[in-house]
C-alpha cells in the first residue's frame, strides 16, 4: 500500500536556527503513529511540514491527498455557532450540499457521543467535550490523515483517559493514517501502532517501537505487565535522546 504521507530526507531551519535533521517517516492508511521526543525538538514542526502549513528548507515530502484533519492542542471552536454549526462549518468551506452536510454532522456527531449536544454552544462544553467537537469537524470530510498537536494535554486525567480510548474507537472505525504527538510516553504507547522518538533540537528521528495491541484499546491494557515494560523501553530511549 502506498504511503498516506512521506517524508523523505526532510529538513528545517527559521533562519539560523537548525529546527530538524533530516527526517525519513512514511504512514500508511490503517497506520496511527505516535511521536514523542523532548520539548524544542520539533515534533508540531513535523506536523505542520505534514499539513503543509510551512515548506522544508530541503528533501520532499508527498502526500496521496490534501484531505487532511489537524487537530491543534485547543480546540479552536466559534463561540456564537452551536456544536452542529461548528461541526458543519467546514462542509460549508468546501461546497458540501446542505443535505449531505446534516447528514454527515449527525453522522459523526454520533460517532464522538455529542448527539445530545448538538444545539450547546462551546461554553456550555466541558474541554473534553469541545476536544469532542474539533475531532467531529475534522471528521466530517473524511480525511485520509490526520494530524494531532498534543490534543489532550491540557484534560484532566479522566476526560484524557476517556478521549484516549474513544480515540482507539474512531480508528477502529475509519482507519484513516495518523500521526499525533504528545509529551506523554502512556499516551503515545496506548494510541499507537508504531511510535517514533525523536532527539533533542536539531530533531531527528532516534527509536521505533511496534505497538502489539488490537483496536480499539481498553484502558485496562495500561495496568499489564507488557504495556509497562514497552512504555519504560519507550521513556529510557527518550531520556537517551533528551
């Protein structure tokens, strides 16, 4: 199967400042791949060479298609459109008919447990529940990747626990390409079909690890021997690289 998206000898500098080693990564569709590394490293960097937001200052980088879902670490929701409304705000950039847009909102609003909600505005949402209604926008256009920028980190630990297992769901369901990024060494391991560490600044890709878990995931995977012992290997390659 050929790669959602490549990167092939890609590097980064803002200015003088030598941002990313060269990096190689490809993801296939069905794959979710984490990406841990150090604060600085260049982990959102890579994502926004991914989406296309900025350039690489050397190597290429292809993609199979613009249909990109980015979910940012806020949820970048309109305070004066309710969550349907926000949720079809981006068929509504895309032409996306009025009929098939009311039909793919109810659709993935069902998908992340929001059908009740859907006439709230975001202030009335808890965070775990606005984090909610970015991922049903995203979804909406079915995108072949998507890229998370630490989406999670601000949740309290319950509502992180629960988003990270609906997560799992999702991608059970669609199987889209994913890579997403985060501090957290248990997050990265429980999400991930394969996780990639990365070095200090210049970031350069350092360790790879399969993850052997079928999804969607329980978080009770985290209490198993197994699940403990990839996360420490995970933790002492990124403490080798930090």
């Amino acid at each position: 199967m050929e790669p959602v998206i490549s990167f092939t000898d890609v590097t980064k500098y803002f200015g003088t400042t030598h941002a990313l080693d060269p990096v190689d990564l490809s993801i296939r569709k069905g794959e979710f791949v984490s990406l841990v590394g150090p604060s600085g490293c260049g982990k959102s960097t890579v994502l926004r060479l991914g989406s296309g937001l900025t350039q690489p200052s050397s190597g290429t980088i292809a993609r199979s298609s613009d249909n990109i879902g980015y979910i940012f670490q806020e949820p970048t929701l309109m305070p004066w459109r309710t969550v349907e409304q926000n949720v079809r705000f981006l068929g509504e950039l895309d032409g996306m008919s009025r009929e098939e847009s009311k039909r793919r909102t109810t659709e993935v609003l069902a998908l992340v447990g929001l059908e009740e909600f859907r006439r709230h505005y975001p202030l009335a949402l808890s965070g775990g529940m606005m984090m909610r209604t970015s991922i049903a926008r995203s979804l909406l256009l079915d995108p072949e990747l998507f890229l998370f920028d630490e989406p999670f980190g601000a949740l309290d630990q319950i509502s992180r626990a629960r988003l990270n297992a609906e997560l799992t769901g999702l991608f059970a369901d669609r199987r889209f390409a994913a890579l997403f990024v985060t501090h957290s060494v248990d997050e990265a391991v429980f999400l991930a079909s394969r996780l990639l560490v990365m070095s200090k600044r210049p970031g350069r890709i350092v360790a790879q690890f399969e993850i052997p878990y079928s999804f969607p995931r329980n978080p009770s995977i985290k209490y198993e021997p197994e699940f403990a012992m990839l996360a420490g290997r995970v933790a002492a390659a990124l403490a080798e690289a930090s």
